[in-house]
C-alpha cells in the first residue's frame, strides 16, 4: 500500500476511520472487518505503519498459550490485584479487570494468525524487586532473543498489515487526521484529514482513535511530566499528542492520570557493557550529587526520575568487577538475551578504556577524582561509600533493604563510575474512556460513535507504569484496539437497524 492520491480522495465516505495505523489501529480495523464491517479507512500520519508497537519487543499476557504449553502459572487476578495496588485506585478497575482476563486470549487471536509466541521470560533479574520478589514470567517472545533486530512489534505490525489486505482495509499513509467532525449533538460525522498539503473529508459513523501517545511533543511531555521534555526517549517521533488534541475538541474529557514508562538507567546505546554492568544489583548507584538515592537500578525507574537531571552513577571497584568477569554468571533472562549468553563480559574493559575519555565513564585510583567527575562533593561521596561499606561488612542495608547477597564493599582501587541517564518508551492514556473503549464527555456521557484505543486510551494506567508486568503496553494496545473495533461494529450494525 502506498501514499493515496489526492485527486481521488477529496470527499470519501466510510463506515469506520481509524486515526492511526500502530498496533491497536490496525487491530481495529481487523477486527471490525471480521465483526461484519466491509468499508474501513485507517489514516497514518507517516509513511509506514507501527508507531511505537513496531519497535516493542515483547507482550504480556495471563494464561496464554505458551505459558500453558510450557507449565508456567500467572493467576489473572493475583495480577489485577497487583495493578490496583501499584495504582492505589487511580484507574479504571472495569477496564483493567477485563483487559488482564481477555490478554491470553488475545495471543490466541494472534497465534490464529500464524504468531508463535514461544518465548516467555522475565523481563527483570532473578530477584527483580527490593526484598527479593521474583517477577513472574509474562514477557512472551518468538525466539530467545531481546536485541532490537528481533523485536516481536515489527513482525505483528507486518501480520496485521496482511490481515487488513485480506480484508479490503484502506490504509492511507502520510494523511494527518486534524478533526473530528460532529453533528449538533456531539455525534461523531466524519474527520478531516490533510495529505500532501491538500484537506481531505470523510463522512462516517464511527472514529476509533489510536493516534499513540505524546512521545515525540517535547511541550506536552514538560507540560505533563515536568524535565522529561529532553531525557532520552524511544518513542518515535511522529507520536505528538494529536489524538488527545482532537479528542479534546471533539468534546472528550481528558484524564488527570497520564501515565509514563520509564526506562533505565540506560548508559549508551553503542557500549552494550556498561548499559548491562550499570543495571547489575551488586553495583552502587548514587545521584549527581555522590548521595545513594535507591538500592539497585531493579525497580528504581521512578526513583531515578526524581534524582538531580535525571542522572545517576553506578559505582565499582576493580575487585567486584574482577568477581563479575570470573564468575560471568547471567542473572535474568533478559540479561542471557541482551548479553548472548554473556559474552558481554568481554567486552568490559574495552568498553571502559573508550568510554573513559569521553566522559561518559571514569577509571580513577581515588574516589575523589570520582568525585571531581560527576561534579559531586569528595565529602559527599566519600561518605556515602564509607555507609554503604559498613552496611556490607554487616551484610544489612540500613538505608534500602538491598539484598544482603548483593552488598559487596568498593576498597580496591582503581575505582570505576558508569554514567546512567533517565529514558521513557512511551506515554500512557489521556482520553477518558469506558469499558467498551467509548469516549466520554465532559459530563461522562457516551461521544456517540467515538472510541479510544492504545496509547490515547485513559484509565487503564496509573503515572507509574508496573515494571512488574512488561510488554503490557502492547497487550493493551491490542486488547483495547480488538475491543475497539468489535464494539465499533456493533453500534454501526445498531444503528443500521434502527434506521431500518
């Protein structure tokens, strides 16, 4: 499919358009089609489709296919009670409830397709969070791999693509939906799109947005997420927030719950070492500021949010790093796959010996050099590596409860410092929805014919995104661009019936 031509598509006539061709959009359209619907439009901003799914490397799922295949036990309601708690009730309990009870199931849409979700791990360490509770293996992939070339987004964005062929699916690349138009009461009656620099309009019932987050809108991201405007992201850069933009427009009423999944410490993407070394639990991590902030980088996404620049230091001594080289023993599965089954290992000192001139990493015999590099107080840090010592020589973290097997003292120079930056995938919600994926309005009223999927969707997240249970993002994506879609249908099929 390529760029539509302009001279055909002035005026256009539809049953459904569909704002946005990631993975809930072209999940709609799919399921709309297989619901009964023969005249679908999906309208994508840029010149492929995917958005932010194409580039996501696993999904979520409870009682999935594959876990029942391979005997691996994720209790749907020991996960919504997790989700519910991690929220402390700022979501949408219906909508969720739902979404964790249909994710298995979801998979076996997709297997029907011909995806094999055969890989399922953990995402995190061994011991992923403070006080020692093991994620559950949620995360499901093709193969045993994790790197970016064998991201499960890209080949489930290229199914459905085939899918919505089959069905007759118009997808129209580099076209911008710009409103959303409604009748006199609210109603939607069709959307206006630009491509090429020429409007277009299209008159149907039915808009399902799945215009992604605001990723790429540097001003939103600040507006919501105050400093996050400039941190290392890896949405793309089409995602900017125009679905929230014309919801809103459209009479929709925005959530106060956008939510955020942050990422990190994240070193740099080239020194695939240091970005594995830094995350390790033996290592200490402090702020700018040569304070320790948390106990491991496991779990302290949010933590390092808060920090002086959203920046933080793991620290080393040649002694633990030795250890760590010897021993070379893999921790998380997720770890076996980003290291090949550690062979990153080798790659350490190298990676040190680049990286220290720089100033991206610091070798030094002192822990004030360390100090003078990351612009801390040698005061500062030295105490906070002198308490963190004692607590190791007393195999208890009085500060953070880190697990005593991890608390190894830093005495043996030379001394090492790894940068870690603060990073988001993506944004979460904004347009306030039902359980159906129906837009509300302002007086929590239906938008007849108006439905919210993915990423613009609201209430199914917290701020915090749940580290516990990754690739949810993508699982919602397709669970709530499915429940979109069929539910689109079936007001067109009411409606028709109606009139008849």
């Amino acid at each position: 499919m390529s760029s539509i031509e302009n001279k055909n598509i002035q005026n256009l006539k539809a049953d459904i358009v569909i704002l946005g061709g990631g993975g809930s959009g072209l999940t709609a359209a799919v399921a709309a089609a297989e619901a009964g619907v023969k005249n679908i439009i999906v309208l994508e901003k840029s010149s492929t489709p995917g958005g932010n799914e194409a580039i996501s490397h696993g999904i979520f799922a409870a009682e999935s296919p594959s876990q029942k295949r391979q005997g691996i036990q994720v209790s749907p309601d020991m996960v919504f009670q997790d989700e519910l708690k991690q929220a402390g009730g700022r979501v949408n309990a219906k909508l969720i409830r739902n979404f964790i009870n249909q994710s298995g199931r979801m998979l076996v849409w997709l297997e029907d397709k011909g995806l094999k979700f055969d890989h399922v791990m953990t995402l995190g360490g061994v011991e992923a969070f403070e006080g020692g509770e093991k994620a559950p293996r949620v995360f499901h992939l093709f193969e045993a791999k994790l790197d970016k070339d064998m991201a499960i987004g890209r080949k489930l964005i290229e199914t459905l693509i085939e899918e919505c062929r089959k069905q007759g699916i118009q997808i129209f690349y580099d076209t911008a939906a710009s409103k959303i138009l409604t009748d006199e009461k609210g109603n939607v009656q069709g959307v206006l799109a630009t491509s090429q620099g020429k409007e277009i309009k299209i008159s149907n019932t039915s808009v399902i947005l799945a215009t992604g987050g605001f990723g790429g809108n540097k001003d939103m991201l600040n507006k919501y997420f105050p400093g996050h405007g400039d941190i290392f992201g890896n949405s793309i850069s089409e995602v900017t927030g125009d679905g929230l933009v014309m919801a809103e427009e459209a009479g929709a009423n925005l959530d106060s719950e956008i939510g955020i999944i942050l990422i990190g410490p994240h070193h740099y993407p080239w020194a695939r070492s240091l970005n594995l070394l830094l995350r390790r639990p033996q290592v200490m991590l402090v702020n700018k500021l040569g304070e320790r902030y948390f106990g491991s980088s496991a779990g302290g996404n949010n933590a390092l949010s808060r920090q002086p620049d959203k920046i933080c230091y793991a620290l080393l001594d040649s002694a633990l790093l030795k250890d760590m080289i010897r021993k070379r023993e893999i921790l998380s599965d997720a770890e076996r796959a980003m290291g090949d089954n550690g062979t990153w290992f080798d790659e350490i000192e190298d990676a040190f010996q680049k990286e220290n001139p720089e100033g991206k990493a610091k070798i030094a015999d002192s822990w004030e050099e360390i100090a003078r590099y990351m612009g801390a107080s040698p005061e500062v840090l030295k105490a906070s590596v002198e308490r963190y010592n004692s607590f190791c020589d007393k195999g208890y973290d009085e500060d953070f409860l880190k697990d005593k097997k991890y608390l190894v003292p830093l005495r043996t120079p030379p001394y090492y410092a790894i940068l870690g930056r603060q990073g988001f995938d993506s944004t979460l919600g904004g347009i306030l929805i039902n359980s159906n994926m129906e837009v509300l309005n302002k007086e929590s009223r239906i938008i007849s014919g108006l439905y919210a999927a993915g990423d613009n969707a609201g209430g199914w997240s917290s701020r915090d995104y749940t580290p516990k249970y990754p690739g949810t993002a993508l699982a919602f994506a397709v669970y709530s661009g499915y429940t979109a879609g069929r539910n689109a249908a079936k007001y067109l099929s009411e409606r028709k019936s109606y009139k008849t």
